[in-house]
C-alpha cells in the first residue's frame, strides 16, 4: 500500500512538471522566414515558395490556387498558380502568408508574388535618310511588357544614350506594348550612325534585370542648304566658246552630291571639282549657234543629294555681233574739203542695231543714213572717222571701225608754239623754240639784222643774241610770219663792293657799303655781317649804312649776289679804330724816332773824335719837333 502510494505520488509529480514544462514550453515566441519578400514569376506560371520556422503550426495562406503543399521538419513549401483571375486582375501583384501560431496567435510572413512578361520583340521605327536641321522621330515600341512600372526604355544612337524613360507611375496592369517617341534634329555628326532602343525590365534579385534590344537603323544625313551659284557672261557672241560655272557650298556629304547643268534644257558635261573649303565646282562649256541668235534662253544647275535638290537658273543672251562695212573717199584732201562716208550693217536683222558715224569724235550723219558728204575743217594732219553699231537693248554690245584722212593746211603760228616773247638762259644749248603748226610740217627761220637764230640745230645761247626777231614758216600750202621778242637771262657778275668814305673808319663815324652786280633778272642782294653789328640795309639790300661806327661793326663783311640762275659773292673787311689808341701810338713812335735821331748823332760825335754830349740838347732845335708833333696829337677825323 505505501509502495503503489508513493509510484502514485511520484507519477503525479512527473505529470505535474511535465505541464509546467510543456506550458512553459508553448509559452515562449517563434517564427517564419519565406526569403524575398518580392517574388517575380511569369504569368501563367506555377512558382513554389518555401517557409522555415520553429513553431508547432504553420499553413500558406492565399487567395491564388495552391497545390504540392508539403511540410517538413521546420518548413513547409506550397506551389502557387501565378496570374490568377480574370481581365487585368490576374497581371496584378498578390500576396500569400506564411503564418505561424507563436505564443497562441497566427503570425503571417507575407510574400508578394507579381506576374511579368518579357517582351518578345523591341522595335525602333524612324527614316533613315535625315535632313541637316530638321527634326525627326525614333519611335520605341516594347511589345508585351509587364509590369510596366519596372519597364525602362533607351534610346541610343551608336554607344551614346540620348533618351532614357521609366514607368514607375504608371497604373496600368496587364500585358502592355508601350510605344516611347524622341524627337531629334539631325546633324552632320549622325550620318552613318546606327539608332537602337532597348527595353530593360528590372525583376528584382531572381531572375534580375532582363534586357531586349531592337535591331539597329543606319542612317544618313545630308545637307543642301544653300543654292547653287552660277556664274556666267550673260551676253555670249554666236561662234564662240563660253564657260560657265556653278558653284555649291556647304553640301553635304560631298561624295553623294550630284551636279548638273542645262543649256536651254540640253545637258551640258560638266567637270567638277573639290575645293578646300569643301565646296563643288561644276564647270560647262556653251556654243551657241547662229539659230540662237539675239534670243534669249536659260541656264540652269541643279543640286542634288540624295533625295534633296535645289537649282538656280541664269538667262543668257546669244547675240550676233555687227557685220560693218564702211568706206570713205577720198582719204586725203585739203582743209575745208569735203569727204564721202559710207557705212552699211550686213547683219539679218539690222533694225536691231544702232548706228552712228563720227569724226573726231564728232557724230555726223544726224539723220542716221548709212551715207553722207562732210567737211573736213580740223586743223589735225589725221582726221580720225568711224562707223559705229550697238545692239538696241544693250549698247555695251558694240563695235566701231575707223579710217584715218590726211588733212593738209598751211602754216600758222600759235602762241603755244611760238610765244611773242620767249626767255633763253645764257649758256644753254638752243634750238631756238618757235614752231608753226601746218600739214606737212612748215619749215620755219627766224632771223634779225647780225644773223639767223637756229630753230632745228643746237647751238650755245649768248646774252648778245637777246633782241627783236622776225620768223617765217613755209609750207607746200602757204607761208606765214611773226615778229618775237628774245630775252637772254644770265646770272650775276662777281659783285663790286665799295665802302665809303673808306673801309677803315674811327669810332662814330658813318660808313656806306655799297654792292653792285650785273644779271638778268636784276639780282637780289643777301649779307653776311658781324655778329651783333647793328646796321641799316638800303637799295633793295644793296647798300649797308652804319649810322654810328662801334668796336662791333668791325669784321668782314660779305655781299651775295643771286638770281634764279646763279649766285655769286665777295667779301670786304671793315676795321673801326679808337682816337685814343691812335695818340698812343702816335707818342710811342715819336719817342722812338727821337731815340734813334740821338743814337744817330752820338755815333757821329764818336766818329769825328768829340766828347761829351750835353752840347746836343739845346733848346732851340726842340722847337721844331713840337711843331711837327701838333698834328698827331690832334684827334682822328675821317668824316
């Protein structure tokens, strides 16, 4: 009895701390963990999610079909069916828990499964032939896409990404094909450039961003933004050759320009050529045949790249040039006579021509006949005619023949031949100048009463052959005199200079220098004097007056004498002496003559066996030397 008690006992305890063990034990948490919260699957799809926890109880919940649940130490996996539902609902996201019981209640571990669909084709639309400047499309289209809101497109243009665009707003569910449309504007840079566009759809870590690119489109871009530019005489003679040229700038690309040039509407051959500034030279050559003639036809050159053209157009003018025939008789006469002129158009259609004949540059014939009589009457040994024709609507087409008639006349003299009065320089070689103006030339003399003045042989020109001279002229038609008056210049003589009253003068005294020279024309007169020296010139320069004679004026003085033919000059020295240094000078030298007249009388003492010498100062012989001393003691006077 006390044995089964105390196994009851001791059982009971067991199953008491057994449930305080297994309460203590289902009171403590657990949990799930299914991995990506975010799960992409594509649509139509069966995906299998798996759960691990550590708890007693867990289950898959979810509103999509389940099927293949299978549960496990710690986990349990279920297979659900992706895009469920109807329409567009079934391209939606949707959630399937996880929940596990932890601590008595159901904690859900929610997993969101979301359909996709991978484009199965991306394409790109636009030209392939591109216009410098304009704006063009690349179109974009991703064709079965979901979700859009991963969905990014690029466009590139080689490597170069030029337009990227995203969805991540975008509320539409479902298989969508999305179109994305850039605008370009084309570029020299684009040609032979491929464009592409790329659909990248990001589908979270597994399976990652899944990328489609379009095929590529090569294009090419051209330019033909200006005209072309001819060049080209627009008024071309029948029977001759002309160039034209036509020149396009800034074309682009050069190699796919094509130039051509028509000749009313005839191709032309053109040659071409690159120039360094990446212009194009078409050049052409015209021969327009007389059918052509004084009609007007079109130049035209066309630019063409690719599928862009432009032209430019000239209009030309084919002309026939005059067909003249001109005469006039006779081709020499007298003066005043009169000549036959005679000028005819040998062209189809004359009235489409003007005419006109001139004689020296004078129109004669005023009633525009082809033939008319006309005095002769310039004194020109050639009188110079012309007949002249020009197109009626456009005179700078023009051509003129021209005759030459001699003209004989008798002499005269003009005075631009031979003046009244004519001015020779001494010296020079002649011929004298005196001509007279006569067809044929007239022999001309000139002559006076000593001799002939030469008019066609060098000689040397003297002042004796100045005077009065009578000239003749003489012709087979006539002859003619004039009187002339001849002027024989020469340049001055050495001057004469005179100084009165002398060149040697006292302090205060007056003094005139007078310098006189021959020439022709009269001499001017110029001087060089002492510094400082104040003086008064006189005559025209000639003459220097010094009113009052000072140390200063002393010196040289000289006179230039000069025309427009020479200068010539001489100089004259001027001394101004002091009245007090001239009685000095008059003491000094008697003392000395008195000196050497006592040397002189004591030698002769000497000589004559005497001594002593007091006998030879006696008073009386003094006298006489004071008297002839006066006059030197007196002051210098000189005016």
């Amino acid at each position: 009895m006390p044995v089964a008690l105390g196994t009851f006992c001791l059982s009971l305890s067991l199953v008491f701390m057994f449930g305080i063990c297994c309460a203590g034990a289902s009171q403590e948490p657990c949990q799930g963990n299914i991995g990506n919260r975010e799960v992409y699957a594509p649509f139509g799809d069966w995906v299998q999610l798996n759960c691990t926890h550590n708890c007693t109880q867990a289950e898959w919940e979810s509103r999509l079909r389940k099927m293949n649940i299978i549960r496990g130490p710690g986990w349990i996996s279920v297979e659900v069916e992706v895009g469920t539902g109807d329409g567009a609902d079934g391209w939606k996201a949707s959630n399937i828990s996880c929940t596990v019981l932890s601590r008595g209640e159901g904690v859900d571990n929610i997993v969101t499964v979301i359909p996709y669909e991978i484009p199965d084709l991306v394409t790109v639309d636009m030209e392939d032939t591109l216009e410098e400047g304009k704006s063009y499309d690349v179109t974009c289209t991703v064709h079965g896409v979901a979700p859009i809101q991963n969905l990014m497109v690029t466009v590139f243009r080689g490597k170069e990404m030029i337009h990227q665009k995203t969805f991540k707003d975008d509320s539409r569910d479902g298989n969508i094909t999305e179109t994305v449309t850039f605008s370009i504007t084309a570029q020299r840079s684009d040609n032979m450039k491929d464009f592409s566009c790329q659909a990248t759809l990001a589908l979270g870590t597994d399976p990652g961003n899944v990328i489609v690119e379009s095929s590529r489109v090569s294009v090419r871009t051209f330019a033909l933004p200006e005209k072309p530019k001819l060049e080209s005489d627009q008024w071309i003679e029948v029977g001759t050759k002309h160039n034209a040229m036509c020149t396009v700038s800034n074309a682009f690309p050069l190699e796919h320009l094509n130039l051509k040039m028509f000749f009313k509407k005839i191709a032309l051959n053109v040659t071409t050529t690159k120039m360094a500034d990446g212009s194009l030279l078409g050049f052409a050559e015209i021969s327009p045949d007389p059918s052509s003639s004084l009609e007007t036809h079109q130049l035209d050159c066309k630019a063409q790249v690719l599928s862009l053209s432009t032209e430019a157009f000239m209009d030309i003018y084919i002309y026939e040039s005059p067909n003249i025939s001109f005469t006039v008789f006779p081709d020499s006469v007298r003066l005043n006579e009169t000549v036959a002129v005679s000028c005819k158009l040998n062209n189809n259609n004359p009235e489409r021509y003007d005419m006109m004949i001139r004689m020296n540059e004078k129109r004669i014939c005023e009633d525009q006949t082809s033939y008319c009589n006309v005095s002769v009457n310039g004194r020109t040994p050639q009188s110079i005619v012309s007949c002249e024709a020009s197109l009626n609507i456009n005179p700078a087409i023009h051509k003129a023949i021209t005759k030459n008639i001699t003209v004989h006349y008798s002499p005269l003299f003009q005075d631009n031949q031979c003046p009244d009065q004519l001015v020779l320089t001494e010296g020079r070689n002649g011929p004298f100048e005196c001509r007279a103006d006569g067809n044929p030339p007239p022999i001309v003399t000139c002559s006076r009463n000593s001799g002939i003045l030469p008019t066609d042989k060098p000689f040397i020109i003297d002042r004796a052959q100045a005077g009065h001279y009578r000239c003749l002229a003489t012709n087979d038609y006539g002859t003619v005199n004039k009187s002339i008056e001849v002027e024989v210049q020469y340049p001055p003589v050495t001057p004469n200079i005179t100084a009165v009253p002398a060149a040697s003068i006292c302090e205060g005294g007056a003094l005139n220098i007078t310098c006189l020279s021959d020439g022709l024309p009269q001499p001017e007169y110029r001087w060089v004097i002492p510094v400082g020296a104040p003086v008064v010139f006189l005559n025209n320069n000639s003459v220097i007056f010094i009113p009052e004679a000072s140390s200063s004026h002393s010196g040289t003085y000289t006179c230039l004498a000069q025309n427009r033919h020479g200068e010539r000059s001489v100089e004259m020295m001027i001394v101004v002496t002091n009245n007090r240094r001239v009685i000095i000078l008059c003491v000094v030298v008697v003392v000395l003559t008195l000196a050497v007249i006592i040397g002189i009388l004591c030698y002769r003492k000497w000589i004559n066996g005497k001594k002593g010498f007091y006998n030879l100062w006696k008073p009386k012989p003094e006298k006489p030397q004071e008297e002839e001393m006066a006059p030197i003691k007196a002051p210098c006077n000189n005016h």
